[in-house]
C-alpha cells in the first residue's frame, strides 16, 4: 500500500487530477470504462498494468453493459456450428500433432522441463503468453532451447519495429545462426532484405483477409478483404492450377514439393480440393454468410453487379464457375457478403437493454489462479495473480538506474503513430507521404530552449545502449538517427517522441542490385528519423529490447535517452 503522494510521485499526475479522475469515472454507473491499448501495456510491467485497468472495470461492474467493457465479437470463419456448409477446424486429413517446445518456448512453464537449470534461465519462458515477437529471431541468435536451420518470415519488419530491432539485425546477418533465411514479402524490406530468398506477396489490393474485430465495437462483424485487382505479382503453376505468386501459392507449393497430407486434390477431404488460395477463403465466406441467421440471398441485380465489378479480374484471381461450385446452395448468400466487404450485424441488433448484445457471460475473476501458479524464469519468483505494481525493470530486477541507463539521459523516449503514416511500409504510399513527407523529433519548448535547440534543428538521439546513436546494417553502412527538432506545447516536459513510418534504410529507400542490374532507390523513402534503436537493451538478454516476462510486450515507453545536436 502507498500514499496518495507516493502514488502521484510515481504517475507523475497531481493528487488533485488522480481524485477528479476518479470521481468522474465512478459518476456514471456501469456507463463508464478504462479502455487501454498500447500506452500502459508496451511496458517492462506491462501485464500488471492492464490487469490493474481490467480490475478497475470488474469494481465498476461494468463487463456486458452498455457504455462498460465489451468483447470483441466477430462472425465465424472456420464453421463447425450448426447450419454453416464446411467445418475447416474439423477438415485436416493427415493432421499431425504438435510435440516438442516451440523456439521461444511459450505454454509450457521453465521448471516442467529437462532444460531447467536454476535461476536466472539463459532467456524467459512464456506459460501464459504466446506470440512473441521479440523473442523469435534472438532465441535463434541464442539457439536456446535448440539452433534452427532454416527461418521462413511472412508479412514480418522485426528489425524496424520492434524497440532495439538492430539487435535482430546482427542475428539475421550470420549465417552460421541461419544458415536458410527466406521470406514471404511485398518489397525488399528492413528484415527481408536480409533473406537468401524472398517470395513476392499480394499487396491489400490484392489480397484476401479475414480481418476480425476489436473490443472497442459492440457490434458484431467480419470485414473481408478480397482482391479488387489483378495482381502485379508473376504467375506460377501449383497442384497444375495457375495462381498469382503469394505467401498463400508458397505454402501451397512447400506442400506439394513435399508431399503433405491436407493438400491438393481432396485436401480438405473426399470432393473437396485444396489446390489454390479461393478454395480455403470462398468457404471461409460461406461460413461467415451462414453463421447464426443465414444473410438472404443476393438478388439478380445484385448479382449482376458482383459479376460487373469483377469482369476485369484474370481467371486466376476470379472464377464464376469454380466458386459457383465450391459454394453450391450458398453461392448467392457469398455473394451477399462480397457485396458488402463482409458482414455486418444490424445497428438496432447491438443492445439489448441496458445490455450490450454480444457479451463475455462468463466469469471474470479479480484473482488469476493460473497467473499465481506460474515463476519469474529469471528470478524464480511467483508471479502475482492480482493486479498490483511493479516498478520499470530489466530482465533480472534491476532498475534503469541500477542498471546505469539513465545517468546522463535526461530526456523520456516515446514514440506514437500519425494518422497517415501508420506502419512500416506506409512509408510507398506516395499520396500519403506527401503529406507527411517527413517526421521529427518532437520536444518541449522548455527543455528545447535549455539545450539551445529550435524547430528545424538537426538532433542525434543516443541511448545507454546505444552511444553512437546509429542502425548498424551490418553491410557496411550504418544509419545514424538523426532528425529534425519540432517544438511545441503539447508534450509534457522531459519527454521527446517522434512516430513511426520514416528514417527507412530500405523498403525502396536505398539502390538495390537486382541480377546485376541496379534498381535505384527513392531517397523520399528515407527522410526522418527511425529511433526505435535508441531503445534500450536488456543487460542479461544483451540482443533483446526490454520485455515484460510475464505478458510478453515489449518496452517501447521507459528508455531514456539524450539529444545532441549535429
């Protein structure tokens, strides 16, 4: 237990603020929630801080009510329910079943295993988490729990996303640690530059995608993403079917070359094929079509249109006759959906009441028994299953200032997204790079004017762990970051931020050789600053960004860093 000074001190927030808050928040009834994203969960205490919002809701009582917490609810894709035509979960011939430990060791606890050793373990454990995006390529560097030969990357930017990603990137350059680096891509990107092999992929022009739902709508949905044109993409032959090259023709074609049951003619079973991409999503629009209460039939007018607004797709991409079959009864009610870019429940279908429709119903404990059943895999210590604080630390409990991170690193590091420069590969969309051409090192204007700086200023940002403030590419260049100063009233002082999207190296920026023949780079592509580098390296990890061992995210909200001028 602390203070109410105590915990102001540690906020940074007023007394004042912190009471107000809360007495307009318990105002409202159950018509009022803590939401929360990014901001209190990319932290070393990430998962205790979100547990700590999520106990906040059960106090107010608020799961399932109208203005409270709801769940994301989403139209089913695989079927197995009653009335949708192809249970996908259920339709794998030859399946197999996993066995062994995954590379960065996630459900299963340290201690159940040969390879425990005591404590601190040579990297975390992840019993309740998965998906660990950070731990994947150094957990090969490490080779722990085992090396790898061969490393396949889809859709993936670890290098530039992720806090510290040049960690990443001396792992990636070693061949002795990957010997067989190939990629799925839709460019020569800031990880995929460095595979011996990469595959083109479809673009979201061209692709199919199943996008699901998130917390924040009560309504129920399944957006679908289809291709609305023809694939720039070569043409490559699969099970004898003609396909765009593709993640999807990869595995299709990894399939075949080696044999793989749940492939190929009657893949999914007797009668029904798996040969080409369509023949997994048509079926996954006709679930959607039929989840619950079936959507109507399109009309002919409707009809009509979908064949209209398709006539300029190849074969390989639209087939009336070939999706007509795979949907038998259900080829008007696909039809339905595609028309729509998905399904979409009626607006007068989302409350009930008080009551949001789509609810959790079920029990949400304060106290997480399985939480509290699991270990610290680098201090043995239980972790806590009830929300609680625990302060910004490395892997092995030490503070930033024990650690030696912050002694001459006055500056708070943060980093955000524009609105029209989201991701890592924005960054070709040139209508939006136009009109945010280049990003900056935004700073207060007290603590500009006590490090002599103005707007348009040219700044390193360096960190403990990064002195010389520079992206080694391990090729012989090294990327500095530097960026030009904003300043402004609308960050706290002590704080800096820049966002995401600029200060590429590659993604186009840079000239590539292509069989021998230089395909030159857009020096646009490579204006700002990147300074996700600047980010801080766990001691004991030392290839790793600073992580939550428990929850899993990463720590792109603690380093400190400094800002010297060029």
């Amino acid at each position: 237990s602390k203070s109410m000074e105590e915990w102001s001190e540690i906020c940074g927030i007023s007394i004042r603020d912190i009471e107000e808050t809360a007495r307009e928040l318990t105002s409202y009834g159950k018509r009022a929630v803590v939401d929360v994203h990014r901001g209190i969960a990319q932290h070393t205490n990430g998962f205790y801080n979100v547990t700590s919002a999520m106990t906040v809701n059960l106090l107010l009582g608020n799961f399932d009510w109208k203005g409270g917490m709801i769940a994301a609810s989403t139209y089913n894709t695989m079927g197995g329910k009653e009335g949708q035509p192809f249970p996908l979960d259920q339709w794998k011939p030859g399946r197999t079943s996993k066995f062994g430990i995954s590379i960065i060791r996630h459900d299963v606890k340290y201690e159940d295993t040969t390879l425990f050793a005591g404590y601190p373990a040579k990297r975390n454990w992840w019993p309740l988490s998965s998906d660990i995006y950070e731990e994947i390529i150094p957990s090969i560097g490490d080779a722990y729990p085992y090396p790898v030969k061969a490393l396949f990357s889809y859709m993936a930017a670890p290098t530039y996303s992720l806090p510290a990603g040049h960690t990443n990137i001396e792992i990636l350059a070693d061949v002795e640690k990957i010997p067989l680096f190939f990629a799925s891509d839709i460019l020569i990107g800031p990880t995929s530059m460095y595979a011996d092999y990469i595959f083109p992929d479809l673009s979201y022009l061209e692709r199919w995608e199943m996008h699901g739902s998130h917390p924040n709508m009560p309504v129920k949905v399944q957006p679908i993403r289809q291709p609305v044109i023809a694939p720039l993409t070569e043409t490559v032959r699969v099970f004898g079917e003609e396909m765009p090259c593709s993640y999807e023709a990869l595995l299709l074609a990894l399939a075949e070359r080696l044999g793989m049951k749940g492939f190929g003619k009657d893949g999914f079973g007797s009668g029904h094929d798996l040969t080409r991409p369509d023949d997994f999503y048509i079926r996954m629009v006709a679930n959607v079509a039929t989840d619950g209460t079936p959507v109507p039939d399109a009309d002919d007018s409707e009809v009509k249109l979908f064949l209209e607004s398709r006539r300029h797709l190849p074969k390989t991409v639209f087939d009336l006759e070939r999706w007509e079959k795979i949907t038998g009864p259900n080829w008007r009610k696909v039809v339905y959906v595609l028309n729509r870019g998905g399904r979409f429940q009626e607006y007068k279908d989302i409350y009930k009441g008080d009551w949001v429709a789509n609810q959790y119903k079920r029990l949400v404990n304060f106290y997480q028994e399985k939480t509290a059943g699991t270990r610290n895999s680098f201090t043995g210590k239980p972790n806590p299953g009830y929300a609680t604080y625990i302060p910004v630390s490395t892997t092995i409990g030490q503070s930033p200032k024990e650690a030696g991170f912050e002694d001459g690193y006055p500056l708070h590091l943060l980093t955000q997204r524009d609105v029209a420069m989201t991701k890592s590969r924005t960054v070709v969309d040139y209508w939006l790079l136009s009109i945010v051409p280049e990003n900056a090192v935004v700073i207060n204007g007290l603590d500009a004017k006590r490090l002599g700086l103005k707007s348009g200023d040219l700044v390193k940002v360096v960190s403990a762990t990064n002195r010389e403030g520079v992206w080694d590419l391990k090729n012989g260049t090294k990327k500095p970051m530097i960026g030009k100063v904003l300043v402004t009233e609308t960050i706290m002082p002590g704080v800096i931020t820049f966002t995401l999207g600029h200060g590429h190296w590659a993604s186009g920026s840079t000239d590539v050789v292509i069989d021998n023949t230089i395909v030159k780079g857009d020096p646009r592509r490579a204006t700002g600053i990147h300074s996700n580098a600047a980010m801080w390296v766990d001691p004991h990890l030392r290839n790793t960004c600073m992580l939550d061992p428990v929850g899993g995210s990463v720590s792109f909200y603690d380093t400190k860093v400094m800002l010297v001028k060029v």
